[in-house]
C-alpha cells in the first residue's frame, strides 16, 4: 500500500511532536497535561508490581490526564515473557509493559524503538542503562527503575570479633570470615562468615559471580554477544589465567568447610534466612533486601557498604540491572502509549514509583537526591559503576550458569570441569541459532 504525500507528513509529524513533547516532559520544562490536543483512548499496562503498588500511581495520572483509561494486569515476572509471547500471538498483547532490560534484545520484534536519537538517551540516563537497550542504532525502552548490589554485614557480629569496619575488598573478606566462622566442639558450623559458594541458597549468585568475573577482566560472552568466551584466558603480571575458574574456585573456598573461612554450606537455608536469624555474619543483597531482613526480623542491627572489590583493581564494578518501560510495535495507540510512558518515568512520577517498590532511578537529574537517602546511599554510590549483562536468552542461559556455581560449591566439578562443559553448552545456544 502506497501512502500520499500528506498521509507521510501526518505520520512524521506526529512521532516528532512526540519527540519534543518527551524530551520537555523528560526534563520537567512542561507538563504534557497542560497542553492541548493530547489524545484520548484506552491503554493496557502490564508489571510484575501488585495492583496496590500502582493504583495511587495510576491514579494520579489519571487526576491529570481523565481521557486516558488504564487496564492494569499484574504478571509475575518469571512468568511475564511467556505470558507476552502467547497474548501477542493471539494479538492480545498490552500497550505498554515493564520487564526486565536484559529481555529486549529477545523481544524487540514486540517492541517500538523510542523515536529519538540514542545521544538523548545518554544524557539523562546513567551509562549502564545503555547496555542493555541502545542496539542497532536505536533506542528500545525507557528505564523505569535500577537495583545492584552490596554488602550486607551483621554489626553485632563483627563488633564481637573484633572487626571495626566491613569489609571493602575480597582479601578483608577472606580474612574477616576466618574470625566470624565458629565452630561446636565437634567441629560443626554453628555459624558462618559470610554466604558464597554454592547458587541454590544464595539468590543472587550468577550477579555475584559475573561481578567477580567482570573484575579479573573476564567475560561470558565476546561484545557482540555471538561468541562463547567463558573459557577464555587472559595475561595478569605475566600469568594467564582463566577469570571464570579463578571467580569459581574463589568463591568455592567458603563453602569448603574444612578452610578456616569455609563456613557457608549447601544445607543452610536462603541466605537472607539465614542471616535474619543471624547465623551468618555477612551476605551479599540489594535494595530490596534490607526491607525484607527487618521484616523478618526488626531488631536485626546490620550496616550496608559497596561490593567488594579486588584490592588491586584501577576499574570498579559491580552487576546492575535495569527495568524499562516498552511499547508495543501493534498498539494502535502509540502515540499515546509513548507519552503515557514519558509520563510514568517523568521527575515526579518515577520518584512515586521509586518510592513504592524501593529501587533506584537510572535518570541522572535524580542522581545526587537519591546519595542523600540513608537506605540508598551505597546503592546510589556504585550506580555509576555498575554494569549490566544484556543476556540474550535468560531462560536458558541462567539455569545453566547457576548450575555451574552450585556444582563448584558443593564440590561435585572443578573449576574447570565445569567452565569447560558450561562453554559447550552456551556455544550450542549462542553460536547454534
């Protein structure tokens, strides 16, 4: 079908209008429901998030913008993906969504790429939300929201040992855990130094791990994400060494009970359990987890400092993940999917929404205002140097890298068994499609 002349103007001039209108709301010049002309319809929104995490949200946009009606579904988020691709195919697929950022490279047949250049992106969002939603020249979502990690360290506990501070590098790890590992008389572990080792108890282990792997220089995948490289060496001091063995064999070494700091086993409970009980001294969580720690257990006294680092290391970094906004390439109100969305991680709203599900915001005007939340602080510190994974098949490269932290963890594979017979297996997915 051939378009005239003025169908083509009709249409690029709207996605401009759109461009100026999201880049003025963006940096908070105009509010979009002060002007005129915005259109009106329905529009579907699907998030991870309870209802009650977004009504008062959606309600104060819908106090702005009252021709707009939303139709908000919650969708578990292990299971949103696959919900996505069976309500598009039976094109019943919502407007706008939210998901994880590490998905859109998969999806972006779904998706409408953001109708601006990606140099705007980068100068109102952190670096690290590029990662993962800059590709082929285009820019694919707006992010909504951003989680790393950090450290988590029982006061009482290291107080009692005679440890003043936390811990900042992995050799003050190392040392710290010999001192807050105790043992009963008949050598079992009454309690641990610090949760590593093993991924079926500790839920963050693959971050924890492609932290650890991204600060020896290593890597899963080659920047092209077309080549397997998780068997790769490189030369440190004159010594080659393999950074995905060395992070394995590592963080085998607290689980490992018969090593002075090995104090952390596969038949203790989740970490966070384990740690609101206080029978390990340290662990490694995120934003959220603090919140749940005291939920758990109100007197719980601990302090929150950055990742560890390598001592030696000149270049920080630390796992970060980033939420995004998308949507759909089938709405057919995209125009006013597109400014719905503006809105939502607009100054004021993305700060209602930060508020309610307790995450950081990638957006750099908010930057400096979320170092001066106490909760925040260390979060916010290491925003700047985190760094994102854009996984190109999380469904089945997770499992895989999971099973290979927990065969090294409870000693069923070596290092390099396991890396070995992981690089197989992602080659067969990577290189295989």
């Amino acid at each position: 079908m051939n378009l005239s002349k003025t169908a083509l103007v009709a249409i690029f001039g709207g996605m401009a209008l759109i461009v100026i209108i999201f880049l003025l709301q963006l940096s908070g010049v105009i509010d979009i429901f002060k002007t005129k002309n915005i259109p009106r319809g329905t529009l579907t929104l699907w998030a991870s998030e309870p209802e009650e995490i977004w009504k008062p949200i959606l309600e104060k946009v819908k106090g702005q913008l009252p021709g707009v009606k939303i139709n908000f579904v919650s969708k578990p988020e292990d299971t949103l993906r696959q919900e996505l691709i069976e309500a598009f195919a039976s094109q019943q697929g919502p407007d706008i969504w939210i998901m994880p950022s590490e998905l859109v490279r998969r999806d972006k047949d779904k998706i409408l790429p953001l109708p601006f250049a990606p140099e705007t992106f980068r100068n109102n969002y952190i670096d690290t939300a590029e990662d993962e939603l800059i590709f082929d020249s285009q820019v694919w979502g707006l992010p909504i929201s951003f989680n790393t990690l950090a450290l988590y360290s029982n006061t009482d506990m290291l107080n009692s040992a005679g440890i003043a501070k936390a811990p900042s590098d992995w050799d003050e790890i190392k040392e710290a855990t010999k001192f807050l590992t105790k043992r009963d008389d008949r050598g079992r572990i009454t309690q641990s130094g610090i949760a590593l080792g093993p991924a079926s108890n500790i839920p963050l282990a693959k971050e924890i791990f492609l932290s650890l792997l991204w600060q020896q220089g290593g890597d899963v995948l080659s920047p092209d994400e077309k080549t397997v490289i998780i068997q790769e060496g490189i030369e440190i001091e004159r010594d080659r060494i393999i950074p995905a063995q060395t992070t394995l064999s590592f963080l085998s070494e607290f689980s490992n009970p018969s090593l002075t700091h090995g104090g952390w086993l596969s038949t203790f409970k989740d970490s966070e359990e384990e740690f609101s009980k206080e029978r390990v001294a340290m662990i490694i969580g995120d934003e959220k987890t603090q919140n749940r720690l005291l939920e758990k257990n109100p007197r719980l006294n601990f302090r929150i400092t950055r990742f560890p680092q390598l001592r030696s290391t000149n270049k920080e970094v630390v796992f970060g993940k980033t939420k995004a906004i998308l949507i759909s390439k089938s709405s057919k109100n995209q125009e006013l999917a597109w400014l719905y969305a503006s809105t939502l991680v607009s100054y004021d709203f993305s700060q209602d929404y930060l508020s309610a599900t307790f995450s950081l915001s990638p957006r750099r005007d908010l930057f400096n205002l979320q170092r001066q939340d106490d909760k925040l602080k260390t979060f916010a510190d290491q925003m700047l140097i985190a760094r994102s994974w854009p996984n190109p098949d999380p469904a089945r490269i997770n499992p895989i890298l999971e099973n290979m932290i927990d065969s090294v963890g409870i000693g069923r594979q070596t290092p390099s068994q396991a890396v070995t017979q992981v690089h197989q297996k992602l080659k067969l997915i990577i290189e295989g499609k």
